[in-house]
C-alpha cells in the first residue's frame, strides 16, 4: 500500500519507494518473542526476506493471544517483594528520627544538639552555657566592673593626682576606640593630635578650670583640621566631622571628672557620689527591666531597654542618692532625690546615644577590651553623660567652700 504524503503529495515516500535502501533494522540477531504483537516478521514495510528457522509466518500474522508474562526476558530475575522490616538489611541500624519528635531522658535529650560534644568513654558531653538576659557574660561583667570601680576610686582617695593619670588614659583609649569604630564607616580622623590634645583637655580642665576646659576643646579641633589637611581635600569634611564628634564626646565631657575631683577638700566625695548614682541606675534598670521587662523603650536603638527598667534605674538612683548626699553633704532629701533622677536620665540618655552610634556604624560593642563588658566605652557611655549634669547639679546644691 502507497502511503499518500502529507502535503497531498500522490508521489509515494521514499521509504515506501522499490529502489530504496535497506534499512539496517531489524537486527539478524534479535529475534522476536510472542510481546511483539502487531508485527509480522518478512512482511510489510520493516520486512525481512531472509528465512529465519522455526519461524512460521501464516501463524504469526493470525496470533493474537496475550504473551505469557513468564515467558518475558525479565522473568529469569526474581520478583522484589516486601519483606519483614525486621529482615531487612538495615534493620541492623538506629531508625533517625525528626528533633521535634525526640523525647528527653533522664541524662537529657536522645539525640547530641549541634554545638555539644559526643560523650564517650573518657569525657563527658559539653553543655552550652545558657546567655544571660542582658546578653552578656555576668561573672565576668561583675568582675571586671569591680576592677574599674576600685582602679578610680583607690588612687581617688589615696593619691589624688594619681586620678588624673588614671582619667587620662581612660580618655586616651576612648578615643582610640571611637576612631577605631568610625573607621568602618569610610571616615579616618587623625587618631595622633586627637589623643594628644584630648589628653590636654583633661590636663587643662584639672589645673585651670572650666574655661581651661573649653579651650582645650577648641585646641583639640584646630590641631586636628590643621593636621588632616597634610592628607589633602578628599575627604576632609567626612574626617573633621568625625574628629569633632569624638573631641567632644571623649575629652570634653570626661573633662568634667577632672572639674569634680579638682575641688577642693570634698573633690573625691563629688565623684564617689556621682559614680554611685550611676551605678545604682545601671543596678535597678538590670534588675528591674530582668525581672518586669515588657514594654521597649526604644526598640530602634537598645531593643533590651524597656520603660520598666528604665522606672527602675531613676527609683533605685533616687533612693540612694537622697540618703548619700544626706550623709556625705547634709542636704535635703528631695534634693538628693533629685539629684539621682537628673544623673540617672543622663546615664540612660548616654547609654541610648552610643547604641546609636554603634547601630550606625554597624558595631555590637566599640572593642574586646573588657571581657564581659566589651570596650572602654562601652562603660564610660553612661559616665560621661553623667559627670556633666553631676557636677552642674552638686555646684547649686553644694556649693564650693573655697
């Protein structure tokens, strides 16, 4: 039979055509079995004219019965059936199963948590060390916060110009660290004229007084715009700025713990209860937002801070600042009580202004410098905000003998 081509073509195909090629299919080796239905060897289009032996081709065309399955190539392979889940191969190994679904033992869960080492026969599982609420190491944040308190307080009340030492270098490494974190953002103020006229401003403010003060800051401004400009134009603008902000925010407001210990006979007592009212601030603020904690004060900035701590850093600041300066420098206690809501507002304010700074710049803490706490800044944040409005406050209500 003549196939017509699709294109209504009355010419027939090629592969219908007498004079065509053989193809090279089927195969003289491949002999086919009863599956191939349909197909009668040596006749039609794929024929094959040689003669096969055993084959009956009248047969074949008139065979339409099913083929045994039996008789099929694969029937030589025996059947996959499901077997005993005990019999298995792997039924030798521990099924894993799903975390949510493990139930907890008596020496703990039943399966090791990533970052725990596996228990063998000389060691013991590691556990992890639960993170405080503050997110902070307490042991070591205690320890190290009592070494500060006694490092300003003994050269304080021993050897007062020791203090100054003491205040200077705090100064000089709070500045570093403050050029250090601002470097992430692109801006380079000079860190040389900066430590050295910082550590000028904290000089100038012990010997001379608040307008030596001011003009260790003014100082400190000029030296670094005048040094900077060695380096060219690009980027003097971003740099100065820098540089202004870190003059200002280190030296110039440490300065006024120079200012408070420099007064005469009770200079060391100014300072004991100012660093009193902002420790009792940063105590009842723990404790109090730890403990009643729910409501954030500025989730943008500090999303620890709460409103509840925040209540408690000024009440505990009130209470022990209205009996410490009862005691130390008979004053009234609602004027003690209001000297600890002032330095209180002041430490949280400061504590806020340097979280922003390091959320802008992209920083957790300024440095590593202190274990549990961080950098230097990290805890003179809160102090520098707070010396300032201490001793603005302690000058009205104890007003200097000499």
């Amino acid at each position: 039979m003549t196939h017509l081509d699709p294109y209504r073509s009355a010419e027939a195909r090629s592969v219908d055509r007498p004079d065509s090629p053989a193809l090279p299919w089927p195969e003289a080796e491949i002999e086919p079995g009863p599956w191939s239905r349909g197909v009668t060897p040596g006749v039609g289009r794929y024929a094959d004219p040689r003669p096969r032996p055993g084959w009956d081709p009248a047969a074949m065309a008139t065979d339409r019965r099913v083929p045994d399955p039996d008789d099929a190539p694969t029937a030589q392979f025996a059947p996959v059936r499901d077997t005993d889940p005990d019999e298995r191969p792997t039924a030798q190994f521990a099924p894993v199963r799903d975390p949510a679904e493990a139930t907890p033992t008596a020496d703990g869960p039943d399966r090791r948590q990533p970052g725990r080492r596996r228990a063998t026969a000389g060691r013991q599982p590691t556990q992890p060390a639960a993170p405080s609420r503050a997110g902070r190491n307490l042991p070591a944040a205690i320890a190290v916060g009592l070494g500060l308190g006694a490092l300003i307080v003994l050269p304080l009340f021993l050897y007062r110009p020791a203090f100054l030492v003491v205040l200077a270098a705090a100064v000089g490494v709070g500045i570093w660290e403050m050029a250090r974190a601002v470097g992430r953002s692109g801006a380079r103020p000079p860190l040389v004229p900066l430590v050295v006229g910082g550590v000028l401003t904290v000089g100038l403010a012990w010997f001379a007084g608040p307008d030596a003060l001011m003009l260790g800051l003014l100082v400190t401004i000029l030296g670094t715009a005048v040094w900077r400009l060695g380096d060219g134009l690009p980027g003097l603008r971003r740099d100065l700025i820098a540089a202004t902000l870190i003059a200002v925010y280190v030296p110039f407001l440490g300065g006024f713990a120079a200012l408070l210990a420099a007064v005469p006979d009770d200079g060391p007592l100014r300072v004991l209860v100012t660093l009193v009212a902002v420790v009792l601030s940063d105590t009842g603020g723990y404790a109090a937002g730890v403990t009643f904690g729910k409501r954030p004060m500025a989730p943008t900035i500090s999303p620890k801070k709460s409103w509840e701590g925040f209540a408690g850093s000024v009440s505990a600041a009130a209470l022990g600042s209205a009996v410490l300066l009862g005691l130390i420098f008979d004053v009234a206690p609602w004027w003690g009580a209001l000297f600890g809501v002032a330095v209180s507002g002041a430490a949280v304010l400061g504590d806020l202004a340097e979280s922003m700074i390091k959320r802008d710049l992209g920083v957790k803490d300024m440095s590593n410098l202190l274990p549990g706490h961080g950098g230097l800044m990290d805890r003179l944040d809160s102090i520098l905000f707070a010396v300032p409005t201490g001793y603005l406050l302690l000058a009205v209500f104890v007003p200097v003998v000499s």
